[in-house]
C-alpha cells in the first residue's frame, strides 16, 4: 500500500510541506500518513539509547503536534496523522521509513533553488521513492481571510 512520510517541523516551509502532505494524502485516498521528527542521537546507534531518550522522543512528538496545530489548528478529518519519532539524523530516519517505490517523502526546505547538503539532498539521492520537496511560502501571500479558507479546505471543515 501507498505510504506517504512527511518530515515535519515548526518553520513554514516544514508546514507548507505537511499541508502538502496531507492534501496529496486525500487526493490518493489514502486513510493516515506518517508524520516524522527524528531526535538527536549522540551514540549514531553503536550503544543502546539512553534513560533520557524517552524525554527526546516525547519531545519530538510534541513538537509534531505543535506543528499540526500551527498547519491545521486541529487534526484533519479523515486522514488519521501517525506521530513517528525514530533516532537518529533527519535525513536517514525518512530513507528508513519507506518501504516501497510508490511511497512518497514530502518535506520543507528554506531554499527556493539550491537544495544544498541538507536533509532534502540527502533524502532525493538515497529514497527508493519519490520525493517532493516543498518550497517556502512566499512572504506575504496568506491574508487573514485566505489562510482561514485555506484551513477549511485542508480540514475538511
């Protein structure tokens, strides 16, 4: 089955890209996608992770939240959003969560042009999928009344 991964974060080109996310989630029919912030891993796996990485992992999830809330204003209707907090680097946690070519990875980027050395590079030269890279929005191009329109369409409300 059709999986989307989507890396979020708090920045509008990481909300942008979980708006997208969702929006391309409906257009599939699909029922959930995977909504990913991966936390720091200071060991890069050799060692068990340690008693605070329960905090990391909580963390990272409310951060997840924080971001639907910020995107959404609430949980869209009829997409469910799977919180996943793996360990370790951005980009290798997405790699890792694909399983199939038909999958899809949507993530934020700040840059309009250049993708850099970042979590976008890495996850279009490594993903056995494809890879949609949302740029940021341009300043200015919400107005009050159209954000809110924008709200409703992608919540379904």
């Amino acid at each position: 089955m059709t999986r989307i991964v989507v890396g979020v974060s708090t920045s509008l080109p990481g909300l942008a890209a979980l708006r997208y996310a969702v929006a391309e989630g409906r257009r599939r029919g699909l029922t959930a996608i995977t909504v990913v912030r991966s936390w720091p891993d200071p060991d890069h796996g050799r060692k068990p992770p340690p008693p605070w990485a329960a905090e990391l992992a909580r963390a990272s999830s409310a951060l997840i939240d924080e971001a639907v809330s910020a995107a959404f204003g609430m949980r869209p209707a009829r997409i469910a959003l799977l919180n996943s907090t793996p360990r370790g680097r951005p980009g290798p946690a997405l790699v890792d969560l694909v399983a199939a070519d038909d999958d899809l990875i949507v993530l934020g980027s700040r840059r309009r042009r250049w993708l850099g050395s970042g979590v976008a590079r890495h996850c279009i030269r490594l993903a056995p999928c494809p890879v949609i890279v949302v740029p940021p929005p341009p300043a200015g191009r919400f107005q009050t009344g159209d954000l809110d329109a924008e709200l409703r369409r992608l919540t379904g409300m």
